[in-house]
C-alpha cells in the first residue's frame, strides 16, 4: 500500500483507509503559512487520475459520504467557532462575493 502521508488525515473504513483531509505548513523567508483541506461534499470522480501524496493506490472520500446532506456552510460556521473558541477570540462574518469563500474571518482584540 505504501507509506501514508503524516500531513494527511486518513480514516479507517470497511478496511479501507480513504484519504478525508491535508494540512500543510509552508516557511519561507521568514513568512509562515498553514491550513487544511476538508474534502466535505465535492465530486470525487476525478481523483482516480491523481497521485496523492505520493501513493499510487490512494483512495480519497469526503465527509458526505459518512455523515448525509452535511453542507460546506455548516463545515465553515462549526470550524470558524471552534477556531475563535480555542483562542479566545471575537469574530465577525462578512460576505465575501470575490472568491468561493464565503466568510472572512476578522480576529480582533489581539
């Protein structure tokens, strides 16, 4: 099978360990930048034609498949609170029309 990726998130499925998520962490000049990738609802079909980190027989799923009908809205509200709870921040959401993104996350009171 070969040897998984500890940047992934991999679940264990019907004996299958499908690839859900990524995180990554990017350092240069002096600049740190990070996130993830949450596979929630999008078309996986052309997954099968990729090499995913490096493994040949990678499967990836997405979050509907286990749990129906979740929706990216309610991923993006439950992760931006759990976010702002975490470290105690304020948050504000405004719509943002210019990228698929639909929230902004401003942190105030640092």
């Amino acid at each position: 099978m070969g040897q998984r990726s500890i940047s992934s998130v991999w679940i264990d499925h019907a004996g299958q360990n499908p690839k859900i998520a990524q995180v990554g962490i990017k350092f240069s000049q002096w600049l740190t930048i990070h996130g993830f990738a949450l596979n929630v609802n999008m078309n996986l079909s052309g997954f099968d034609r990729t090499v995913h980190c490096g493994i040949t027989d990678c499967q990836v799923c997405n979050l509907n498949q286990f749990a129906h009908d979740v929706r990216i809205e309610q991923v993006k509200n439950a992760i931006a609170q759990t976010f702002a709870q975490i470290f105690s921040l304020d948050m504000q959401f405004q719509a943002n029309t210019t990228q698929e993104s639909i929230y902004l996350l401003i942190i105030q009171n640092l």
